[in-house]
C-alpha cells in the first residue's frame, strides 16, 4: 500500500522553509526520499531507518517517527536549485519492496 | 562507469504487440528493479531481483516479464501490450549489503505509448 505524503504541492521563495510529509498505515522498516526532476530520472536523497533518526544532506533533513509510522522532510533555506517532485518509498520488512507515494511537487521562485 | 542504461529512450508500440526494455548497469550491483510512473501515481514496482537468477513480483507485475541472467542485464519484457501499459518506465540498481547502502541509481527511463 502507497504511503501519502502531505502536501501536493508547495510554492516558496528563495530562502523559506518547508516540511513535507510521509505517512504509512503499516510499521515500517526504513524510508527513503528522493527528488525528481521534470524529465529527469529520480535522484536519492537519503534512507532513515527505524530508530528515529534525523538525517541531513545539505540543507535538507528528514526525522523518522517508527511509532506514528510517518517521516518528515524539511526543506530549509529553500534554493532555486530544490524545486522539483520529492518522492517518500517505504519498506514494510528488509525486503527491497519499495511503495512510493504520489509526490509533492517543489517550486522555488526568486 | 556509465552507471545505469535503459533502451529505447522513447516507444511506440500497437495494442497486442510484444516488446522489451534493456536496462544495464556496470556498478556490480545486486539489487535491480523496474517501476512504472504514471501521472499523479508516483513510482510503481512491476519486478524486482536481488541477483542473479532470482527475480520476483511487485506491485504491479502482471503483463511484465523479467529475467535475470547475468548481474549486468535485467530486461523487461510486455507480452501484449495493452493501452493501459502507456507510461514511462524507469529501471534502478543499489547495493544490498546493509540497508543504508540500499541507494537506488536510477536509468534515464523509456517512454512508452500502447496505442
């Protein structure tokens, strides 16, 4: 079953803030992001594993709450450069079956 | 290192007809897998395999064939083509030794049109 992720879509300027949500109705074993860009081939972001663990990769973090099932990530200081579609997979079982959501699509204006 | 390869970049095919995607990646991976994208539905597993001779079925696998012969090539086969199989299809590999390791390197994709 697909996670959703919250919200669609998110317009910002250049150098706000953003969170974006995924959330599973199963107990989860890690979860990955990755961005899109138009055309282009999804790019990996990062893998939290169960634990809670918080994440950084430049200016983009992501926590991982095992108990409420739900990974966040957090845009911050958004650059022209993150505008794109962000992508949550989730894993039930260490068992390489990855269910993506829908999306959320990023735009980062001047 | 090329990284990973899809081939045709872009497909047309007739209802009925039988086609397949190459995909390749010359990263030693053990890990490949296929997905179907389709607008508003975000990426959808049709097969994957963990190495060599071992593949298995996603979430959407029926009217897809897969197999894996050597650790490179991970070709995947539309016995019918049917309308609904329109969309762009995007092959990945990763590693699968320690899940932190399990980064997905993503082809370039093929898009496919099923009149």
């Amino acid at each position: 079953q697909q996670p959703v992720q919250s919200p669609q879509a998110v317009i910002l300027r250049e150098g706000e803030d953003a969170v974006i949500n995924c959330s599973s109705s199963k107990a989860l074993y890690s979860v990955h992001w990755y961005r899109q860009k138009h055309g282009e081939a999804p790019v990996f972001l990062m893998i939290l594993l169960k634990g809670g663990e918080q994440k950084g990769h430049d200016k983009i973090s992501a926590s991982f709450n095992e108990k409420k099932q739900q990974s966040s990530l957090y845009l911050t200081a958004s650059q022209l450069s993150y505008s794109g579609t962000y992508f949550c997979g989730t894993e039930v079982g260490n068992d390489y079956k990855l269910s993506f959501g829908a999306g959320t699509t990023v735009t980062v204006r001047a | 290192n090329a990284g990973v390869t899809q081939t045709p970049k872009f497909q047309v095919l007739k209802t009925g007809q039988s086609m397949t995607l190459q995909c390749a990646q010359d990263m030693n991976h053990e890990y490949m897998s296929w997905y179907r994208q389709d607008p508003g539905m975000g990426l959808r597993l049709i097969h994957y395999s963990v190495g060599a001779g071992i593949t298995d079925q996603g979430e959407v696998p029926n009217g897809y064939n897969v197999s894996r012969s050597t650790t490179e090539d991970f070709p995947l086969r539309l016995l019918s083509a049917a309308p609904s199989q329109t969309s762009v299809y995007f092959c990945a590999s990763s590693r699968i030794t320690g899940v932190e390791n399990n980064e997905q390197f993503f082809g370039p994709g093929t898009r496919l049109t099923v009149l």
